[in-house]
C-alpha cells in the first residue's frame, strides 16, 4: 500500500510539473505574439495617422492666404475666386473655400454643387456658432464638425477669424473658411489598405458638450476589447483612431505547435515515470510470487491443489493466462484469465488450432504461424507480440510465452504457455518514440544541463545550427558559443531571472564554430524534483538571423532610396525638423532647395530605363560631393531632389553652392562609353524668411524651380513669391479669359438708370459678366483689369459692341425704346480698328437709332492723349450720331480739363463719392460742384452707386436727378430687363420729398421716414407668406422702431414747438397697435381677419404721411423764418 501511494504520488508530481511547465512556456509564448501583433499594429496605424494628421492640417493652412487677401486689400475680396481656384488642386481633401463677411457664406469656391450654402449665417447656427464665436473670440483657427452640410452630405469646417486693422484698433471682418467632406479628405491616406493588412479601424470624435460620439470614418468592424488608440489633435478638439487585428489579438492556432510540444512533453515526463514505477512495482511482485511459489512446493506438496488456486488468482491479479495446445487431440484451452480479462473470443472448451489463429487479428496471423513454425524447429522458447480483438471489437496487444513438448520421435506433443496484455506497454513505446523523435527532429535547437549547468544531452538541430558535433558539446556550459557582443552583466541578469522566476526569455548573440555570429530567440526553463532541487535546465531557442537582417534591411528601404541611397521623403522630413531647430538655436538661415534634371527625359526615350537609372545615380554622387557632410540631399522621386543647407549665413554663400552644382551637375557623363549631357533647374527659398511647414517651403522651392525652368533652364532662382504667382497666374488666366470668350461664356447685365423725380426708366448700363462652368457667375472686377492694354481687351470690347447692338435690335423688334451704354477700355478706343469695328458692328443692325447706344469712357483713360481721344469721340458722334459720356467723373487729375476739352454728353459721379455723401461733407460738397460744372458746360449728370432712398433724396436735393444704383435695381440679364420695366414702383419717399427744397437736417426725419414704411410693408409681407422680420419690441414698443427713436430724440430736441410734429404721435401709436393686431390675427390663422385690418393700417400709413409731409413744410418754413431774422439782424 505504502509502494503503491509512493509511486502514485511520483508520477502526479511529475505530471503536475509537467504541465505547469508546458503551460507556463506556452503562456509565455502568447504573451510574446500578443506584444509583438501589438507593435506591429502600432507601427502600421501611426503611419496612417501620421497621413490624415498631415493632411488635415494641410487642408487648415488653407485658410491663412485667404485671410492674408483680406487683411492686405483692408477687406476687399477681389482676387479671392482665382486665389481660391488655384489653391484647390494645391489642398487634396478640401471640398471648398470660402469667405464668410460676419459670419455669412458669401464668397465660394466651386460654386456649383454649394449654392445651397450662399447666405448661410453660421454666427445664428445652433449647431455651429460655438466654434464660430470660439475662432472670433480667441483669434485663433476653429474646427467645426463633423455635421450635416447645408449644400448636402457630411464634412467638418476649418475657421480662421480675419480681423482688420483700424484707427480704432483690430476690427472683426468675418472669417476665411476651408470645408472638408467626409471621406473625401481621408482618401489620400488610403485607410481601406488597413483591412488588406488585417488590421480594422475606426476614426472618431467626441463632442466636448454632449459626449456624444461621432464616427468620421471606420472599416465597419466592431470595437475588440482593449484597442489601440492613437490621438489627432486638430483645432480646439480630439480626434481618436482605434485600431485592431481583424481577427483579434491573439491568433490562437498560432499556439497549436507550442501546446503540442508542451503535450508531447507532458507526455514524456509522464509515461516515463509511469512506467519506471510500474516496472518497479511489477519486478517487486514478481519476486514475492516466486517466494511465494518456491516456499509453497518446498513446504507441503498436498498442498498443490490449494497452490494451483493460488496461482489462478495471482494470474488474475497479475493479468496472466495460461494456456496449452494438444497436437494429437488439435484442442486449445485457457484459464479464465484469458476469457474474462484479456477477452478472448474463444470459449473455453472444444476450441482447435484455427479457432486459435481466427482469434488473433488478422493481420498478424500470418506472423504468429512463422514464430511458431521456427520455434517447433528450433525447440527454443516460444516468446512472440501480437494483436488481438476481444469481445467488444477493441484491439489489444498481447505477450505470449510458452514451450513445446516433444516425443521420442520429435514430434511436438503438447505446447503450453502463459499470455498477457501489453496494451498500455506498447502505447508507453508509441508515446516515447515520438517524444524522442519531436526531440530529435525539430529545427528548433535543443539542449539540457545538469545543475552546474553542463550539457548532458543536444538534439541534432543544435549541432546543426552551432556547427559543433555532439561529442564536442557534451559536458560543455553553454556559454562557450558566447560572441562578446553581450556583457558580463546581461549574463549575470539572465542567471538571476532564471534563479527567481525558473525561466528567461530573449534574445542572445551567440558564435558557431566556424566563427559567424548568429541571434538567437532562446528560452530557458528549470526542471525540480520532488524536493524543489535543480535538476537539469532545459534551453530550446530558435536562429533568428535572418529575420532580423530582414527587420533592418525593411528598415533601409523605409528610409533611404532604393536607387541612389540617398534619403527618402521620410528621412527628408526628419532631417528637416532637425535642420528647423539648428536654424532657430543658431539663428543662421535653411536654405530649401529643389532640383528638377533638364532634359532628362530624352536620356529614359532613347536609351532605356537602366541608363536613365544609372545617369540618376551618378548625379546622386555628384550632388553628394559638392555638399557638406551637415547639409541633406534627398531624392523626392523621378529626377527631382531635394536640398538642405545649413548654416547659410548669406544669400551669396547660398548662391555660391548652387553655381558649384549647376556646374557639377552640367558636366558630361560617361555611360558604357558613351557622354551624354543634361543640366539642372533649381528653386531655393530661405527660412526664417520664408515660413511654413516642409510641404509648404517645398511648395515654394518648387514653384521657385518652375521660374527657373520658364525662364530657359540651366539655372537657379529664388523663391519670390508675389512676382512668380503674379507671372503664372496672368498667364494662366488669360489664357482661360480667351477660352471663355471663345466659347461664348460671357454674357452682359444691365442695369436701369432712372429719372428718381419722374420715375422714368431712361436707360441702362450694359455690364458684362463671365458665366463660368464650373465657378459660377464671375464679376467684372476680377477679370477686367488683367486684359488691360492687350490685344485681348480689344477682342472683349468689339464682343461688347455686337452684343450691346445685337440686343438694341432685339428690344426695338419688341417696341421697347431704351439707351443702352457701354464701357469702352482707352486702349481699345484709340487702337487704329476702332472706328472701322464700331461702324461695321452699327452697319449690321439698320433699324437700331446709333443715338440709342451710348459710350462710357473713364474719365482716367483720357489721361494717356487728350486731343486723340476728343478726335476719335468727335468723329463717332458726327460721323456715326453715337452718344457719349464721361465715366466716374471726379477721381481724374483734371476732371475740369476733361470737361473742356471732351465733348461728352453726360458726366457720370463716380460712385466713391455717392457712396459716403451722406456722412462725407466733402464727398457731398464735391458732388455739388460736379453738378455746378455739369449745369456751367449744358452737360447732363447721373449719379452711380446709388444704394439707398436717402441717397436718391439727398441727391435730387442738390440737383441731380438722374441714379443708378442697387437702390433702384442690381444688373440683371436682358431677358429680366422688360418685366422688371412694367413693375417697377419710384420709391415713395422720393416722390413725397423730390419735389421739396428741404434742408439737410432734415436727413433725420428722411431716414426714418423710410425705416418706418419699410415696418409697415413687413406687415404687409408677412401676410404674403413670407417671414417677419421685426423684433418683438419693435411691434409693441413705438418708442423702439427707427422712426420713434427719432421722434423721442433729435425730432423732440429740435421741432417739439411745431403743431406738426406734436399730431405725429398719436397716428404713430394707433399704427403701431392696429400692425401688432394685425399679426396676432394672422398668427391666430385668422388671415381674412388680419387682412381686412390691414386696410385700416394702410389708411393709417397714408395718413402718417401727409402729416409728414406738413412737418416738412412747416420745418422748412421755420428755417426760412430763422434764415430771415438772421438776415434782418
């Protein structure tokens, strides 16, 4: 019992430190995937992160141009379409730009697709005007977003506020905005690529408010528990990218072949001490049967009977059979051991020989008749192995032991034996070939120590790795394949981890015995007895040489150009940063180059690829020598490089290195013996001079490089960028004015002139406008000064002409009677086709009245040749009975000269003046001597830029009747022109006060006369459906709309003691509740109700008027009576 529980115990000992061994190596080998799937993963992310961070701040600096236009033209937006429209291709990911004057979308680049967010005001949107009045407030860049768009679809919105500078300080202008969509700006970072690599994603942002978490873009793969997360900081927010093997961290097939070895190990240890203890046992049991059985014949032989009991139950404790076989008689029989435990098919009685053979498994039939037949032969012991199928079909291995008896003649008689079952022996043999042939024939490399840690026993992949024979190893300490590269230290570690935590992993450098250095993956486990005693260390490691050559020469192609090993774009950013902060430590100047082969095309054409490959390389080394060893030169791509020049302390020294490599770099080379001849263009741009990130200065070395190339190659040429976009922007746009000319994309406007005092229609300005396909409707101001003095303006003008006279002829078909004016460029009126062009285009259109076309010539143009020009307007009226006037008359040097010497017919006031008369007493006095001249030289006068009823007013007041502005009509198309002729009202307040000689503080009573009809028609508007646009304190309180703020203020202060004035209050009260009534109704759904009261408003309205207009009488009475006593005195 006490053996039994000992050998027990023994072998669950062995088992459990078996298996805590297995599992703990196989843990250990988990740990290791999941941190390297980890790093993998990490690596692979960050460069996608590093792309979408890089190209949406890319997207944001978009906006500081736009913002730097404002600022320089103090608020004018010209320029901004062509600014805009080349910047768009420069800026992948963004959808549009635009300029947002307080906060409303006004200016947009492309127009088409967005013209449903023209007028958006983002400062009233709930969804959007934190961030706006964040950016407003801090002055700073603002990202809005993601959100729905208003022109359709999902994007985010980059702020930057424009603030002007003023006397009175920094004035908030509007912002300059970049729009990005969703995913159009993340398809340059190519994130669908992650799901090739196995690895899902997901790009999000929480709203700082609500928590609520907006998801920007993902590969539609559920979030795995602990992710990898990486952070995007973009303006005034946080972005988050999770990112996840598609399958998991952990791939657990990829622990099949270390838990088989762990298995196969368990079972090793196991069976081994399994059967050492079995056979102990079974030798001990075996002796004390023999004992037993020798004692037992020695002492009483009557005792056989009771001995042979004995010997069937040993058999059946010990599992043994006896068996004989009669060659007379040919019967078999057998103990019960052999029919009730080992399972025979056989019945005990009246079985013969082939009932026998029947029994044994068939394919070991034939073997059991050789070793019987030899030994019948022989008359040697009969001891032989083989299979049996018992009584329930299971196979079992089976040891039979016998001897044959022989007659006088020979001839076997009798042969008896013994049988056992050797099932589990022959399983323990199966199990401990394989854990010996796992041990011999894996590639991984093997060896076990003793506890003075010398090799007691390798498998053949150690000698096959190392190089060493087994006898050169055996007795040896591992540490005699050290390299050196490792210390004494690591060693030392290596031991002390072993000591306290039974196992290491790592790394090791190790050398074979030819003397090569190899790496090692080893691991290293320690193997206890019963007594927690060192037995033997166990070291299994893997060569990993090759991969890690792999990891470095991955690492090479990451960073350097696999043609020219120079430094790739990645390096070439690092290098850069570095060269930034030495630039800003040293306060010496970078300089940026960037270097495009000429003529190098040819070479690839007519030479192949590989000369063109080898020509590369040469002038990589040439660059290379002509350069410091402090300096970087970079191959972006093709034949262009990239340079940076530290320490540049001037622009000569710059300039000396890049003559050096001009000259290098135009030297000939030799090729297979054959020259060949190229040269190089460079652009360079100087930091700090130049500011910006690596994409930007790159940029500007780069269009710096193109001036080089425009202007004959060979050469270098510095970054200057207000005259190079000047030079390649004309060129392109005019280029793009002749195509739209050709495909007839311009079109005129026009725009009426009025008779304010009358309210006659006299005429209108044809204004010619550009209809771009793709960027909308285009004003004048942004195309017409860059055809200026070419031949170009020349070509637009006579387009003007045809089309003006074209459209005359369509209006007189119609029975429409109108003098349409047009513009006419000084260079095109004194170029020498001019007459000839205006008299063939009149020639064409008999039935339109040459009086009926008017030339509007700037009083400016006249500046060049006034007797030239005064020559050719005289021969068109005698000669061709067209009309002329003096355009934006006053802003000339010598506008009196003009008016001498020019014979026009009408003098139009510039609209600069108009525009300010108000609050400008100058502006106002100028105005009152262009009408003194006009009147003194019998010509007739307009004014333009009419924008307002007081405008109108004022003017009339000082003698001007006639306007055009937007306060009468914005140019429309010829088609609109008619309808709007047959509905046009003359606004009422020059009706009530065009034909009064009030005086000009009267201006008050004027403005707010008109802000008070303009309540009324809300009202009025309001019941037409459309939206109320008055303030609710503005309906119930007549003291806050403009006209009752008048009349509380300046009006009380000045005219209280007229009878007027006094009766004005209670009419303005009784309309103020009668129009507050009148919206109750209609938003009580009572319309019929509220319209019919409205009649009452209206009558009011009338009534108001009329005792305005005897304020005016009695105001201007008063100031006559005032005037009269002042003369008297």
């Amino acid at each position: 019992m006490t053996t039994s529980f000992k050998q027990s115990t023994f072998v669950q000992i062995t088992f459990v430190i078996s298996v805590t061994v297995s599992l703990y190596a196989v843990y250990l080998f988990d740990q290791y995937s999941y941190q390297e799937k980890r790093i993998s993963t990490q690596k692979i992310a960050s460069s996608y992160v590093g792309h979408i961070r890089n190209t949406l701040h890319q997207a944001f600096s978009a906006t500081y141009p736009l913002a730097a236009l404002i600022r320089t033209q103090n608020g004018r937006v010209a320029g901004f379409t062509e600014l805009a429209t080349e910047m768009l291709p420069l800026y992948p990911g963004i959808a549009s730009l635009q300029l947002q004057p307080n906060g409303v979308i006004k200016h947009l680049v492309p127009l088409q697709g967005n013209e449903g967010a023209i007028g958006h005001n983002l400062l009233l949107s709930p969804d959007r005007n934190k961030e706006a009045f964040l950016a407003r407030d801090t002055g700073k860049l603002t990202l809005a977003g993601p959100f729905k768009l208003v022109q359709g679809g999902f994007g985010a919105a980059a702020r930057l506020p424009i603030y002007l500078k003023t006397p009175k300080g920094k004035q908030f202008w509007g912002f300059a905005g970049a729009l990005i969509r969703f995913p159009d700006i993340l398809e340059t970072a190519k994130l669908p690529e992650l799901i090739e690599e196995g690895i899902a994603y997901q790009l999000s942002r929480i709203h700082p408010d609500t928590g609520e978490v907006h998801i920007i873009s993902s590969s539609n793969t559920p979030l795995i528990e602990n992710p990898l997360i990486l952070t995007l900081n973009v303006p005034n927010g946080l972005w988050t990218f999770y990112a996840f093997p598609v399958d998991g961290w952990r791939d657990f097939s990829a622990l099949l072949y270390p838990l088989l070895i762990g298995l196969l190990f368990i079972i090793l240890a196991t069976t081994s001490s399994l059967l050492w203890s079995r056979q102990r046992h079974s030798h001990q049991r075996l002796e004390q049967i023999i004992l037993k059985r020798t004692k037992a014949l020695k002492d009483n032989i009557k005792l056989l009977i009771h001995s042979e009991e004995q010997l069937r139950l040993s058999q059946i404790a010990g599992g043994i059979g006896t068996w004989e076989y009669c060659f007379i008689t040919d019967k078999y029989s057998h103990s019960d051991v052999v029919y009730q435990q080992l399972g025979f098919t056989l019945s005990k009685k009246n079985s013969n020989w082939d009932d026998v053979i029947n029994a044994i498994y068939p394919e070991d039939r034939a073997h059991v008749n050789k070793v019987l037949k030899s030994h019948l032969e022989a008359g040697s012991e009969l001891d032989l192995e083989y299979r049996i199928t018992d009584t329930n079909g299971k196979v079992r291995w089976i040891r039979g032991v016998g001897r044959a008896e022989f007659d006088a003649d020979n001839k076997p008689t009798m042969l008896r034996g013994t049988v056992q079952e050797i099932t589990l022996q022959k399983k323990s043999e199966v199990e401990l070939k394989l854990s010996s042939r796992v041990f011999s024939e894996t590639h991984d490399g093997i060896f076990i120590t003793n506890d003075e840690m010398n090799i007691v026993d390798i498998n053949p992949a150690f000698c096959d790795i190392t190089g060493y024979s087994r006898e050169e190893l055996m007795g040896q300490n591992p540490r005699m394949l050290s390299s050196g590269k490792q210390t004494q230290a690591f060693y030392d570690e290596m031991l002390l981890d072993v000591k306290k935590h039974d196992h290491w992993r790592g790394e090791v450098w190790n050398r074979k015995k030819d003397g090569d250095i190899y790496i090692e993956l080893l691991t290293i486990s320690v193997l206890k007895d019963e007594q927690n005693n060192v037995v033997n260390y166990v070291g299994i490691f893997t060569d990993i040489t090759k991969s890690k050559k792999q990891q470095e020469q991955l690492n090479l192609m990451a960073h350097y150009d696999p043609l020219t090993n120079l430094p790739n774009r990645a390096l070439f950013t690092d290098r850069f940063h570095q060269s930034i902060a030495h630039s800003k430590n040293t306060g010496n100047q970078l300089a940026i180059c960037f270097l495009d082969l000429d003529d190098f095309k040819p070479v690839n054409d007519n030479y192949g690829h590989n000369i063109g490959d080898r020509l590369l390389v040469e002038v990589a080394k040439r660059i290379t020598a002509n350069i410091r060893v402090e300096d970087t030169v970079s191959r972006q791509g093709g034949d262009e490089f990239a340079l940076l020049l530290n320490d540049i302390e001037s622009v000569e020294q710059c300039e000396q290195t890049l003559e050096r490599l001009q000259h290098a770099l135009a030297e000939p080379y030799i090729i297979d013996s054959y020259p060949h001849k190229i040269s190089v263009s460079s652009g360079v741009t100087l930091y700090p001079y130049d500011k910006g990130d690596i994409d930007t200065l790159l940029r500007h070395a780069d269009q710096a490089m193109y001036q080089a190339k425009l202007a004959g190659k060979h050469r270098y040429h510095f970054f200057n960028p207000e005259e190079d976009q000047r030079t390649i922007q004309k060129h392109q746009q005019l280029d793009e004015i002749t195509q739209a000319l050709n495909n007839n994309e311009f079109q005129l406007y026009y725009q009426p002139k009025v008779n304010m005092r009358t309210g006659k229609v006299v005429g209108a300005e044809a204004l010619i406008r550009w209809l771009h396909p793709e960027k909308g409707l285009i004003p004048p101001l942004d195309f017409l000064p860059l055809i200026e003095g070419t031949e170009l303006e020349i070509q637009v003008g006579g387009w003007v002409i045809n089309e003006a006279l074209q459209q005359l002829d369509t209006w007189q078909q119609r029975g429409i009677k109108l003098e349409v004016s047009i513009n006419i460029a000084s260079h095109h009126l004194q170029s020498s086709a001019f007459f000839d062009q205006l008299n063939d285009a009149i020639s064409r259109h008999p039935k339109v009245d040459p009086q009926d076309l008017q030339l509007e010539i700037l009083e400016s143009s006249a500046l060049g040749d006034l007797m030239n020009i005064s020559d050719i307007i005289i021969n068109c009226q005698e000669t061709l009975g067209i009309n002329v006037a003096l355009d934006d008359f006053g802003t000339g040097y010598s506008s009196l000269t003009h008016l001498r010497h020019l014979p026009a017919h009408t003098i139009k006031i510039d609209q600069s003046f108009v525009r300010d008369m108000l609050d400008d007493k100058e502006d106002l006095a100028l105005i009152e001597g262009i009408i003194g001249l006009a009147e003194a030289f019998n010509r007739q006068v307009i004014a333009e830029g009419v924008e307002t009823t007081e405008h109108g007013v004022l003017l009339m007041r000082v003698g001007c009747d006639f306007a055009q502005g937007y306060a009468i009509a914005k140019p429309m198309p010829a088609g609109e022109l008619a309808p709007w002729m047959r509905n046009y009202t003359p606004d009422e307040a020059w009706s009530i006060w065009g034909h009064a000689n009030w005086e000009m503080n009267n201006l008050h009573l004027i403005r707010a006369q008109r802000e008070h009809v303009q309540w009324i028609q809300e009202i009025f508007n309001l019941l037409e459906g459309q939206e109320l646009g008055l303030q609710h304190q503005e309906l119930t309180n007549h003291h806050e709309c403009r006209l009752g703020k008048w009349y509380g203020g300046y009006g009380e202060k000045h005219y209280q003691h007229l009878t007027a004035f006094r009766a004005l209050e209670g009419t303005h009260i009784n309309i103020h509740k009668t129009g507050y009534r009148v919206i109750k109704l209609y938003n009580e759904n009572k319309k019929p109700d509220a319209e019919l009261l409205a009649k009452d408003l209206l009558a009011l309205k009338n009534q108001f008027l009329e005792k305005l207009n005897t304020l005016q009488k009695q105001i201007n009475a008063s100031t006559m009576n005032t005037m009269t006593k002042g003369e008297r005195s």
